[in-house]
C-alpha cells in the first residue's frame, strides 16, 4: 500500500526549501568561486639625503604595472564578458604607471639666544613639504543601455561593465582629440571623437541561427578593449611651515600653517565614458524602414560631424567631457598646540 504525504509548505508559500541540496540553506542562498588572474611588477626607487645643515631631501619613483581581467571588489563582476574572462584583461582600473614623490625639511637657523624672548619668536622654525605627480587612471567606454551584449542580457545589463569598441580604423591614440575634455560648456573639446566609436554588432541569423535572420541589432562584446584609454596626469604639492618653542622643561608651543595644494592645481576625473546609445532602453526595436515610426537604419553615421544620420542606435553623446575634478581647491589651516 502506498501512502502519499501531504504538501508542505514553508514560510516564503512553497517547499522549495526542502529541495534545496543541503537542507538549512535558503534557495536563495549564493555560492561565489573565485576566478581570473591578476599580475602586478613594479621597479621602485628612492633616494635620500638625511638631516644635515638643516636640510632633509627625499625622492621615490615607482614605474609599475597592475594587470588583472576585472577590480571589482564587491558584489558584482565589474570586466567585460563573464563568459570570456580573459577578454578583460588589461590594465587595472587603480593602475598608477609612473609615480614620483618629493620630500623635504629645511630647517631655518637660528638667529637668537634659546634662551631670549627674541629666540622664542624668530628661532625653531622649518619648512615641510610633499609634491606627488603620478599618471592618471585608464578606462573603458561603457554602454548599460543594452546597446552591447544585447543578445545575452538584452537592455537589463546591471553586472558588466560593457565595452564599447573602437571602430575599424581608429586606434586608443587616434581616438584622442589632445583636448582634457573640460570646459567644454565655454568652447574647449571633449576628449574622444564620437565617430571612433562603434558597436559589436553580430550578423542577423548569426550564431547557428540563434539570431532570427530578422534581427540586425543583436550585439556581442568586444575583446581586448578594456582600459586602454588613460585620464591627465595629477600632480599636487603640499606644504607646512611649522614653529616650535620651549619655556622651561615642562611647556612646548607648536604653531604650524598648513596648505594644501599649495599651487591650486586642478586635477581632472575621468572624461565622460559612459554614453546610452540605445536611446529609451528600447529592447522591441521596429526592423529599418517597416514602418514610419521604425528607423532608416541599425547605426548612426557621421557621429561628431555635420551630417551626422540617426539610425535605431544612437552616436555617443557626452563621450570625452569632463564634469569632475579629484581632489579640492587650495585649503589653508593653522593649528596651535601646547603641551604641558
């Protein structure tokens, strides 16, 4: 005879929870394995002159390079292709390959008796400073509006960074226009010409017949591409002038003039690289010329120029325009510290 038990239902409605493989664990539960590669070699340098004649001089330099397929270091895989790890393999997003830094003390001399009111004020003061110049970090051009690797995730992208590719002809260099990409509201230039660009379009009925031989927009991911543009160079000096005076053995007075980006250097961010060519989200576009409303053609030409043309995806706009600075404007603060 055969019995047959009841349903069992949990908490959440159903019993996917007794089917799980280990029971206890939530079917919701997520396994994350670790994979990819990453290199890092550097050459470090650094030379020193210790006090003397109230004079202290140090400089380093370090020429490095960090590599690795995706520096993503939370939830989500921040590379290319999830599918082609390797694809993403480049430059580090926090990859610095040049970085120079100069120390130093001067201490002036003193010019009155310690022991004097005159020396308490014109004695015990010195000069400190620091100055970094260091490269700027790469990037890609990315595009979530399911304008590349459409044929996987369609307009819902929300784990890559999807790499829009440079277009036949145009290389990391060319793609440059010399300009920073800043000020562009009172005439300066981006910083990357919008007709470099292009997207990685597979053929209709492409992929063994997986694309319906209807459909022109069905977009892979490119390889190779990821990182190979690098933001302006940043340099930035800082410096301290610093009094220090004793009275007796038990009281010391420290006055000290920090300021900070001592040149009031501005340091550009990264220009525009994330652009929306598929302008909506559209993921049901109308095949070209089926209907009034459907576009003449897949993608745009004549992108940055006078004759540009519009087709279902649209050019890069905002690509190369700087609208952040890293770091701040010349900061000044004194401080005064007495122990006791």
């Amino acid at each position: 005879m055969l019995f047959r038990s009841g349903y069992l239902a949990n908490y959440e409605g159903g019993n996917v929870d007794m089917r799980v493989p280990y029971i206890g664990y939530a079917a919701e539960s997520i396994a994350y394995k670790a994979a990819g590669v990453d290199a890092y070699n550097a050459l470090q340098a650094h030379i020193d002159k210790r006090m003397s004649h109230g004079i202290q001089v140090g400089a380093s330099y370090t020429y490095s390079h960090a590599l690795d397929e995706q520096s993503g270091l939370g939830l989500f895989y921040n590379g290319n292709n999830p599918l082609n790890l390797r694809s993403g393999y480049g430059s580090a997003d926090f990859d610095r390959t040049h970085v120079i830094d100069f120390t130093y003390v001067y201490r002036i001399p003193d010019f009155a008796n310690a022991h004097s009111l005159q020396g308490k004020v014109i004695d015990g003061w010195s000069l400190v400073g620091l100055t970094v110049l260091q490269s700027g970090q790469p990037y890609s051009i990315i595009d979530f509006s399911g304008a590349v690797g459409s044929i996987y995730y369609s307009t819902a992208d929300g784990i890559t960074n999807p790499i829009v590719p440079l277009a036949p002809g145009c290389t990391a260099k060319s793609a440059l226009t010399h300009a920073s990409g800043a000020w562009t509201p009172f005439g300066g230039a981006p910083a990357l010409k919008a007709e470099c660009f292009t997207l990685p379009l597979l053929p209709a009925g492409g992929l063994g017949g997986a694309i319906p031989a209807s459909d022109p927009y069905e977009t892979g991911f490119t390889t190779g591409q990821r990182n190979i543009f690098r933001q302006a160079y940043q340099k930035r000096a800082d410096a301290s002038l610093v009094k220090e005076a004793k009275f007796g053995e038990r009281y010391s007075l420290k006055y000290t003039l920090d300021v900070y980006n001592l040149t009031n250097t501005t340091s550009f961010d990264v220009p525009g690289n994330e652009v929306t060519q598929n302008a909506g989200y559209n993921p049901f576009p109308l095949y070209p010329n089926s209907s009034p409303n459907a576009p003449t053609q897949v993608l745009s030409t004549g992108c940055g120029g006078k004759n540009q043309v519009n087709g279902f995806y649209s050019c890069p706009s905002g690509l190369g325009i700087v609208t952040h600075t890293i770091g701040a404007p010349r900061q000044i603060q004194m401080t005064l510290h007495l122990d006791f």
